[in-house]
C-alpha cells in the first residue's frame, strides 16, 4: 500500500508535528505533502523522505508568513496531485482536507479542529468591526469551500471529544475520536519521593507558544496577584507584551529541549493551562511527569483531566476565577499515580494501534 502524509504548514514545532511523526513511524516511506516547507523552522520534518510543498513555496516569505496566504491556500491543496497513492492522511487544521483524490484512493482525515478562525474562533480572530467588515468577503469565500473541502475525505476523525462537537456543528460529520500520541517515556517521572523532595521549588509552570489564544496574560495577571513562583517556557509573538505584563516572581525561560522541560514538568507544583485547547498535548506531558493540571474547564482539558483526581478546573477564563482555583488547588492532595496511570491512556502506542485499526 502507498501512502502519503499531509499537513497545513511545515515550519513550526507543537503537538500536531509529535502525531506526523508518530505516523512516520507506521509509514516510514510516506512523502509529506504541505503547502509551505521551512527546513530551519522545522528540523523534525527531515525525518522524512520527502517534504514536497506546494507552489505557494515559491512566493516571497511564504515559508514564514503564511497567515496572509488564506485565500489562495486551498487552491495550493487542489493542485497537489495523489494519483499514484492508495492511502493518504490528511493531519490538518485548516486546507490540507480539501485535497483532491481519485475514487480508488482512500483519504482519512486526522482534524485537529475546523479551522478556528473561520469558526469557533472567529470573533476571537475578527473582534475588530472594521476588520470584521473588510474580510466579510474573503471569510464566506473560505467558509463556502470549507463545507465543500470537509465531505471530500473518506473518513474524518477528531482528535478530542471538543473538536468531535465542532466537526457535526460546522460540517455536520459524525466522527470517530481517536486522542493524539504523547511521548509518555520522554517525560515520565522517575523520582516516587517527588512530593516530598522537589515540591519546595514551589513554582508553578505553563508551557507553550506565547499567542494571544494561548491565555498566558490571565495567568501572569493572576500571579503578579498571588505573588507565587511562575515559570513561563515558550516563544512567541506576544513574548514582549508578556514580559512588560510580569512581577518579579514571574520567569520566562523560552524555548527548552524535551529533556530539560521534563525536568521542569517534574519539580513543578502544578501545570497551569489557562486556555481552550483542541486537545492540549502539554496537560499529558505533565501528568506524566507526575504533575497535576489547573486548566480552564474547556476543550481538550475535559478529556485529558479528571477533576479532584489529577488535577482541578477554573470555570471562568477570568482572574478572580484563576486565583481562587490555585487558591483552592492548594489545599488538595494528589497521588503520582494516578497522574502516570491517566497519562497512559494517551501513550504513541495506543494511538498508533487505535490508527491502524481503524484503517484496516
């Protein structure tokens, strides 16, 4: 059987990329179709034998502005051509399932979320009026191709029970739910004495890119308030912004190796995840790693928290709501055990045997 991989935009590093590699691993010989290719955005992508972007490779500073390239991304997709696969796998949060295949080769699509700014997103995105009025237009266009793009795969899977909601919402599919693959080997913990030795580091952590969406503003608000230790890993384009924001007792630390974020997973008190996630890769890693989860109580967090149990949930994306939650957090006991025991229902392995599964 030939298979192709496809993926919106090879050029950065998160929880997506972990799941084409983990498909890598079940096909090796699979070629990744994209629209852009940034070789020293993303090293991960040379695993692969090929990486083969689309035309829009061609354009001036494409590879690394590729938000301004929405209107003509899905025309990049149709032009890809499959013939000689039998099997491809679209990984995608935006175009890359609207590729178009012959009747005699099979499509799965692994949706990570519709495409939020089109949709559960959108007044998060076009909260300006006039922004708003100006991209009228373009937004029907891309939400008209959208519905037609999302019937073309054979099969389309969410990635959390979250996104399943959002696919019958927003192109009224019934799909199966399949969670992504963390590497719970990587960052699981190897210290059993670790609530008696490491918890007077006292800090409390959050990892991952600094975006606007990414909610990391109500956190450093809400701990310049507690005057708690906060550690801040990641990169990102509100990083400034972030950094004028924080007190003293707020550090960030930028991007780290795996091997050195699982040790700050490790001698945290506990993960804070402020925002609403598809899935939210980072809430595994930790509990993996024998940390508990103070998560807004939306999206992927429902499915990868269990309240009381290995972590606790905030109801409002609000300060006062946040503060009171750490507050409340403190006074709660949790077992290492079973924070390594949930983590195992996210494990490659599962995902991978789930995946063939499914395609057999």
């Amino acid at each position: 059987m030939k298979v192709a991989l496809i993926y919106d935009r090879v050029n950065k590093w998160g929880g997506a990329e972990r799941t084409l590699l983990a498909l890598h691993e079940l096909f090796p010989e699979a070629p990744l179709y994209t629209a852009v290719y940034s070789p020293a955005k993303a090293k991960w992508a040379k695993v692969f034998p090929k990486v083969i972007p689309s035309f829009l490779q061609k354009l001036p500073y494409a590879k690394d502005r590729h938000e301004f390239l929405g209107t003509i991304t899905p025309i990049a997709f149709e032009s890809l051509i499959f013939d000689e696969y039998d099997l491809v796998i679209s990984v995608t949060s935006e175009a890359a399932k609207g590729v178009i295949t012959k009747p005699s080769t099979r499509h799965i699509c692994y949706c990570l979320t519709p495409t939020r700014y089109l949709w559960s997103g959108y007044n998060y995105y076009f909260g300006n009026r006039f922004l708003r009025f100006l991209s009228k237009p373009v937004v029907a266009y891309l939400k008209k191709w959208e519905r037609t793009a999302s019937q073309r795969p054979d099969v389309m899977i969410g990635i959390s029970n979250a996104v399943k909601v959002r696919i019958k919402k927003y192109y009224n599919r019934d799909v199966k739910v399949v969670f992504p693959p963390a590497d719970i080997n990587k960052f699981k913990m190897n210290n059993p004495l670790r609530g008696q030795k490491l918890k007077a580091k006292n800090f409390y952590l959050i990892v991952g890119r600094l975006v606007a969406y990414k909610r990391v503003d109500l956190a450093i608000e809400a701990f310049n308030r507690l005057g708690l230790p906060l550690v801040i890993i990641g990169k990102g384009s509100q990083e400034r912004k972030l950094k004028s924001m924080a007190k003293d007792n707020i550090k960030f630390l930028g991007g780290l190796t795996d091997a050195r974020l699982a040790d700050y997973y490790r001698k945290c008190t506990a993960l804070i995840f402020p925002q609403e996630e598809d899935f939210g890769i980072v809430t595994v890693e930790a509990q993996a790693s024998g940390a508990p989860i103070i998560a807004f109580k939306a999206g992927g967090a429902l499915d990868t928290v269990i309240d009381g149990k290995t972590g606790t949930f905030f109801d409002k994306q609000d300060v006062d709501s946040l503060v009171k939650t750490v507050q409340r957090f403190q006074k709660i006991d949790f077992d290492y055990k079973d924070l390594i025991k949930n983590a195992q229902r996210f494990s490659k392995s599962r995902f991978k045997r789930e995946f063939l599964k499914l395609i057999r």
